[in-house]
C-alpha cells in the first residue's frame, strides 16, 4: 500500500503544473478586497484625441496585492463602448495586457479586461458607477453565469505631466475567462435568436433580473448589451448582461426613457422578456423570493454608496418585490407580452 501511494506521489510530481491545479487568472488576483487600488498611467492627451476611434496606446498598469505589494504590468488601453464615448468626460475604456507576460508570471492568458469609468466628475459620476458595481453585484447572487466584476479605486497618471486623478470605476472579467469558467465558447455571430434557442432558466432569470432593476438597454436578437454563450457539451445557449447605466437602479444623469416601449422616465418598469408560462412564472419567482432577504441586505449592506441611494434602490426593489409577492406582476408582464 505504502508503495502504491509513493508512486502516485510521484506521478502528480512529474505531471505539469497546469495538470496538477488550475493556473489562477489576473482577475483572481483582484479578489483578495472589497475594493481594489490600481494605477493607471497613460497619456490623457492621447487619450482623449483617440476617443472616437479604437487605437491603442501603450500604459502602465498597477495593482495592489493582497501582501500589500504594487504589481506591474505592461498594457495597451483604448477607449471602448459606443453611448458612452461620445457623452462622457472621460471613456470607458479597455486594457488589453501581452500573453507571453501573462503565461511568464503562472497566469492564465485571460488578456482583455473592461475597466467602466466614472462618466463625469463629482457625486453624481460616482454615485454613478457605483450604483452600477451593485447592479452586477446583485445579478451574481441570482445566477452564477455572470460577469465577476471588481470595483477598483483607480487612479489615473498622466504620462506627461504626472497629474492624477482617482475616482471608482468597475473591471470586468474577460469574456473568454467568463466562457471558460462555465466550459462555453463565446458566439459572436448569434443575432436574431429566439427564446427557444436559451437555456429557459437562464433567459428567465436575466429577464425577470433586468426587469427588476428596471433596465430597458438590452437585446436578445441584436446581442445589445448581453454576451450569448455556447456551451461544449452541446447544451442550450445562455446570456450574460453588462451595461447597466440606463437602469432605474444606476439612474444615471444621461440616461433617457425609452418611449418606444412605453417607458415615460427612466425607471418605469417594461418587461421585455418572453412570455412565460404560468408554471415557468411561479419557477422564476419563487427563484427571486428565496433570495429577497440577501439582495435588500447586499444594498443596505453596500456602504461605499450613500445611504440616500442606499435607500432609494431598496426602496425601488421592495416596489418590485411587492408587486411579485402580490401577482401583479404576473399580470404585468402577461399584458407587456401580447
């Protein structure tokens, strides 16, 4: 027995790292805080000539670890997003960082990470995104096929004249990295589909979400604002959303109402989900029942924001969960469907 076990020691020695333990990934290197300090210098002139196109820039990226330790790493930032870009002071952007030096330090070449930027300066801007940090926060507690997201306090150092400014911002995982995590390959092509082709607890899960916090920016058959996924078994697509600044929950300052669909301000309710059967209603919510005591207390609990938003977006869930609890919104959302 004793030599059975030394050699199976033995074997797990010889086998490479990568057989023995999943590699860790950038991001989950970022998970060791509630919120994570990063540097970002680049040339802010550059940056802002660039806005409208998708040209890279070389940038120093930095990270502080968990040992308390700057990590740093080379990477070229763009601006990103299509609304955004063009309304706010400053970009969203996207940092893209090498493979090789990724591999080079035991990580997985998850390479491509969104940082969502504040929009404007000031209380509002970051009241802002983080409102919209929380939004992903609360669609993770109902499924795990969603984006990780990390709120950072980033402070951005201006290659050429050393300025800095900090403000809160939100990195999100690569998409490759989500896909993987759930043994799926992004599909990039996959406009026009129809419910039938989701994954049915998945698409009722994210359309019951995105009703709830009352966000009408989204699109299953023009892949608006969602990533749809293929998984390798062979199994049902499934969706990930992202983007929720046009929501009630976020209310941010240049969001505007939809009246295409009957949204009159931004935060009027408007179901845009597949009709649902009353057996697949009472599924979802009871789904979204068993987790009302963790959502209201993830918001009340949130204490980066202020405790005026703080009330305001508990407030506007109680709204939605007594509508739930109460069969309105069945109705509701029956009505909004034919």
């Amino acid at each position: 027995m004793n030599t059975i076990v030394k050699t199976l020691a033995l074997i797990i020695m010889l086998l490479p790292l990568s057989a023995q333990a999943e590699q860790p990934s950038l991001f989950d290197m970022f998970g060791h805080t509630t919120v994570l300090e990063i540097e970002l210098q680049l040339n802010m002139d550059t940056l802002h000539a660039n806005v409208s196109n998708n040209r890279e820039q070389p940038a120093l990226f930095r990270f502080k670890n968990s040992d308390g330790s700057w990590v740093e790493l080379l990477s070229e930032v763009r601006a990103r997003g299509r609304f955004r870009r063009r309304t706010c002071d400053f970009p969203p952007l996207r940092i893209d960082f090498s493979k090789k030096d990724l591999r080079e330090r035991g990580l997985e070449d998850f390479d491509d990470l969104k940082l969502v930027t504040h929009c404007m300066e000031g209380e509002s801007g970051k009241e802002a995104v983080l409102r919209e940090y929380l939004s992903y926060e609360l669609y993770s507690q109902l499924t795990a096929y969603a984006y990780r997201a990390q709120l950072v306090q980033v402070t951005y150092v201006d290659a050429w004249t050393g300025s800095r400014l900090t403000s809160y911002g939100i990195l999100l995982e690569d998409t490759d990295e989500l896909a993987a995590r759930m043994g799926s390959k992004e599909c990039e092509e996959c406009y026009g589909m129809s419910a039938v082709d989701f994954d049915a607890q998945n698409l009722h899960i994210h359309s019951l979400f995105q009703y709830m916090i009352g966000n009408m920016d989204w699109s299953v058959p023009m892949v608006r604002n969602i990533k749809v996924m293929k998984p390798a078994d062979g199994g049902k697509y499934w969706l990930a959303p992202y983007d929720f600044d046009f929501s009630g929950i976020v209310d941010a300052p240049y969001a505007i109402p939809n009246p295409d669909i009957g949204q009159r301000t931004v935060g009027d309710r408007v179901y845009q989900g597949p009709v649902l059967t009353a057996a697949e209603m009472e599924e979802v919510a009871s789904h979204f029942k068993q987790q009302k005591i963790a959502l209201l207390e993830t918001v009340k609990q949130f204490d980066e924001l202020s405790k005026r938003s703080r009330r305001e977006i508990w407030q506007y869930l109680r709204d939605f969960y007594d509508d739930l609890e109460s069969g309105v919104l069945h109705n509701e959302i029956t009505a909004s469907t034919k």
